[in-house]
C-alpha cells in the first residue's frame, strides 16, 4: 500500500494526483484506529529497544509539511510509548548567525542519528530548498546545486547505515484555513499562531511548485520521500506508524549475542 504513495523516481511529481483527505490506513472506527495507534506505539517501543541494543543501524524520519500539517501532533502519537532512550528530535528554525557563516547543510550533519538511534527532524534541511526558493532568497541555479549537494549527502548518511524515511505530510488549503481559524478561536491555542502564518498562507501555489520541484529532486532509493494524507490527523499519525513499523521490521534486528564471560556469574 505505501508504493502506491511513494514520490517516484526520476519523474515530476504533481501533487494534485494525490489527495490529502484520503484515508486508507484507518479503521471502521475511531475506537479501533485508538486500538491500531497504541499497538503499533508499542511495537514501536519493542523495535526501537532492539535498534539501540545492536547499535549497527541509524534511522532518520523526516517530517516536512505546509504550516499545521501536523508535524508536533505526529511525534507525540507515533511515540507516544516509546522509551527516550536512543531517541531523539531536531528542530529546525531559523538560522542563527553562526549557521549562516556556514554551508547550510553544517547544522543538520551535526544532529543526524548515531549508531542505536533514531532521531526525528521536525522540518530539515528541505527548508534551504522550500522557504529560500518561495521568497527568492535563492535562484534557480542554486536551488538545483541544493538538490545534489542533499542527495549526496543522504547517500553518505545511507553508506553508514542510516536508513532515512521522509515523509511529506499533505494537507489542503481548506482543512490549513480551518486550523489556523481554531487557533485564533482557541485562546489556549494562541501561543502555536503567528502571523506570518497568515502571510505565508498566501504563498501557498508558490509553495506547492517548490515542494513538488523539491520532492522529485531528491526521492532517491536509498531515501525516498513518501506523500502522507494529511487533513485527517488519525490517519496521518497511523500512516507514519505503520510506514516506520515496516522499514525496522525489514531490518531484522536483534539482540546482540551473549557474553560467554557472564555464563553463570553469580551477584553476591
């Protein structure tokens, strides 16, 4: 089912073929999509345990998507039962000045997960491709050597073992007006709105050109991009359960073997 909604290689993508109110990971009811989300946060928490113990495997979620796509609400679903330890969120905001003196991939390789560890980037480096290029603050020449310098640099990630998942959390620009509006109906949901929400909602063509360029650009075999429907948040948490379920089930980890030295060692 996730090939179906896998960015495909070398071709132009044009996300008005994918529709961001399906729903076809969810259940009958929303008490069985609450049973499937807390089976799969558990299967989660056993699978990430086992990462951590073979330590001979990183893996990289990637979480980019419009404003309110839902990238906070996903985390705390998806792990909602996984232990902390071996995993770990990135942010990325905007740039401080000793980032900028920088290339803009130098922030990110600094974050990127270690050998046991899962990490989250909570957007990422797709914002040197995305925000830059809507508003100009980079040409069309550079954007394309952003392209190849983050391929080459997800496929030195993919040669020291770090399996990367990157997933585009797609929603309307209805069901964005409905929740930037319950934000400012919410006072207790005043602290997630900003204006410059506002403001960038109206860049939101621009926007859809630049990830579709971007997305096509750099869903590569070793990490590839994946389209997530996103106007229901049941689905969009279950989608990305079960898509991150499945590649550490394919990975076959175990324990690592025992210690002949400890073999009947007895704690006085």
């Amino acid at each position: 089912m996730f090939e179906k909604y896998r960015v495909p290689l070398g071709k132009t993508l044009d996300l008005s073929d994918y529709d961001p109110a399906e729903r076809p990971f969810l259940g009958e009811s929303k008490d069985d999509d609450k049973a499937r989300m807390a089976e799969l946060a558990l299967k989660l928490d056993d699978l990430q345990t086992l990462l951590h113990a073979n330590r001979k495997h990183r893996v990289l979620l990637v979480l980019q998507g419009m404003d309110t796509s839902g990238k906070d609400g996903t985390i705390r679903a998806v792990f909602q039962n996984v232990d902390p330890l071996g995993i770990r969120v990135a942010n990325f905001k905007s740039p401080t000045p000793t980032e900028l003196a920088h290339d803009f991939l130098w922030r990110v390789h600094s974050v990127v997960p270690a050998a046991g560890e899962l990490v989250i980037f909570n957007r990422s480096h797709y914002e040197d491709v995305l925000i830059t290029r809507v508003h100009d603050w980079i040409d069309a020449d550079e954007c394309k050597r952003r392209y190849t310098h983050i391929n080459n640099f997800e496929h030195l990630l993919a040669d020291n073992n770090t399996h990367i998942i990157k997933c585009f959390l797609h929603i309307s620009a209805q069901e964005q007006r409905k929740r930037l509006q319950e934000r400012i109906d919410d006072p207790d949901k005043h602290w997630k709105f900003d204006l410059s929400d506002l403001k960038e909602r109206t860049f939101w063509p621009q926007y859809t050109k630049a990830y579709e360029a971007a997305l096509s650009a750099t869903s590569t075999p070793e990490a590839p991009w994946y389209i997530v429907p996103s106007d229901s948040k049941r689905h969009r948490n279950l989608m990305v359960a079960e898509l991150l379920v499945q590649v550490l089930t394919d990975l076959k980890l175990s324990y690592p073997p025992g210690r002949p030295e400890l073999t009947g060692m007895k704690v006085e």
